[in-house]
C-alpha cells in the first residue's frame, strides 16, 4: 500500500515533465544549523534527518527517479570519534525506523560506498535495507556511506585492472561507459543536478566523476530548514539553466 501522497502538480512554478531524472544532495550545514540556535551538534544532524525524510518523499512526489545523498564521506572519519558514534547511530536508526515506509513505498535503496568498514550493526542494518527493497521499482535512493569520490574511482581502476588481468575485459577497449560500469553508481545515469545546502561552494570529493556535466545549485539554508518548498525553487533554477555539455546553443549554430 502506497501511503505517500501520489505524484502530482506540486508547483505552477515547474514543469512536471522535465524533472530531473538524478538528484543528488550535499546535505551540509547541520552543526551550523545547532551551533545557531546554542545546542549540541548532535541535535542538528537528528533534525537533519527529518530534512531527509522529507526530501525522500518530495523526490518520489515530483517523479524523480534517484536520489543519492552525501550522508558520510571517506573523509568524516576524521571527526571526534563521539560525533562519529553519533551519525552511526542515526544512520542504523533512519534505516531501521524508515524502512517498512520506505518498502510500502516502492522504493530501492542503494548503499555507495566502502560498507566493509562500517561498524557492523550499522553494515548490518543499510545492507538489508538494501535487500529488502531490490525489487522495488519506484525512487532508487542511494545512500553514500563511508564514501569518496577518489576512493570510487581508485577501487574501479583496481577492479578493471583485475578483469584485465585474467582475460575478462581487453583494455584497448576500455571506454568511458566501460568505466561507468565499475563505479558504486553502476546502472544509474550522472546526475543533472548537485545541490548543496548551507552557502559552501566545494563538491568535497563527491560523485567526482558522475558530476562532470551535472548543474549545481547551492543554497544558504543549512540542510536542517530544507523541505519541500526549497527542492521546489531549486528544481525551478534547474529548468532555467541552458545546458550545453560543451556544445553551443541551437540557434547560434
Ligand atoms: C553535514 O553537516 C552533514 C553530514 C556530516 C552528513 C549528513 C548527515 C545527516 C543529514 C544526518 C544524519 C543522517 C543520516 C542518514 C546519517 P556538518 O556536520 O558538516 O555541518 P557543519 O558544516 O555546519 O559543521
């Protein structure tokens, strides 16, 4: 049973039938957002997991068809170990807490990222959030944990090398679509938008290589006072953008 509202005009603002297909988010800014209002860190990322919740559903309402989110980086194990403790915690308790919802949903969840060095119960908890929902055909919801851009890309590189080695790949034909198919993203287009939120104007080592043509659009707000309204405006400056991929204009050829 689907207890999400069913897709349909959220806006006259935008055009319902030019969504974006791949939305990614850098959802920064929740230690600022707390530090603001004089309370722990820890209490910014708990509210930037109900902002989570919220864009899940918009994405699904708009007809977008994957969402993939920064949740942690390869780099974020350089925080205080308390602060790391933290967002594990919260990670294993939004899988586990969102998962019938997000299964009644239709939609599939996808972990990107080195999950052998999670804490187990943590491992334990997204992979079968992933298994659960592999057969779901709606929103694909990728969940970047413990992941980097470079660490993607050194890992696909070791990999090919590997099926060059034993004869499975020749190398003379390696191409740009060969390569896509030993990225984390495998099978999903790059996405057309990148948003980040909180004003920072850096890609911090995410989807290095699924980025090269994607519009990105950064917003003030910091990730915990996102919501519908501001996926909306956004999706709206996506739709004005003129979008070249390195060719010109039609009318000025
Ligand atoms: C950036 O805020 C956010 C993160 C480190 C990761 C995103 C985490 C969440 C949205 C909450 C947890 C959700 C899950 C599913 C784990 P920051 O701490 O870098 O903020 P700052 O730049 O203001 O310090």
């Amino acid at each position: 049973m689907r207890i999400w509202r069913n897709k349909k005009r959220l806006s006259s603002e935008i055009d319902m039938n030019r969504i974006p297909v791949h939305i990614a988010i850098i959802m920064d800014g929740n230690g600022r957002w707390a530090g603001l209002r004089g309370m722990p860190r820890a209490v910014g990322h708990r509210a930037g997991v109900e902002a989570l919740r919220e864009a899940v559903k918009t994405c699904d309402a708009l007809g977008v068809k994957y969402l993939t989110v920064y949740a942690f980086s390869t780099e974020n194990w350089k925080r205080p170990q308390s602060e790391i403790g933290i967002l594990m915690s919260l990670l294993k308790e939004y899988v586990r807490k969102e998962l019938d919802e997000l299964h009644a949903n239709d939609v599939q969840v996808r972990v990107l990222g080195n999950v052998e060095q999670l804490p187990q119960d943590v491992r334990e908890a997204v992979l079968l959030a992933c298994e659960r929902t592999k057969e779901n055909s709606g929103l694909i919801f990728n969940l970047a944990v413990n992941y980097g851009g470079r660490a993607e890309i050194i890992q696909a590189v070791k990999s090919i090398v590997k099926d060059v080695q034993t004869g499975k790949i020749d190398a003379d034909t390696i191409n740009e679509d060969t390569f896509e198919n030993y990225l984390y993203t495998n099978g999903c287009p790059e996405p057309e938008l990148l948003i980040r939120t909180s004003g920072e104007m850096r890609i911090s080592n995410f989807l290095l290589w699924q980025a090269a043509y994607s519009e990105l659009v950064v917003v003030n707000e910091c990730w915990p006072d996102f919501n519908e309204k501001s996926l909306i405006e956004i999706v709206r400056i996506f739709q004005n953008r003129d979008r070249r991929f390195g060719g010109i204009k039609k009318e000025e050829e």
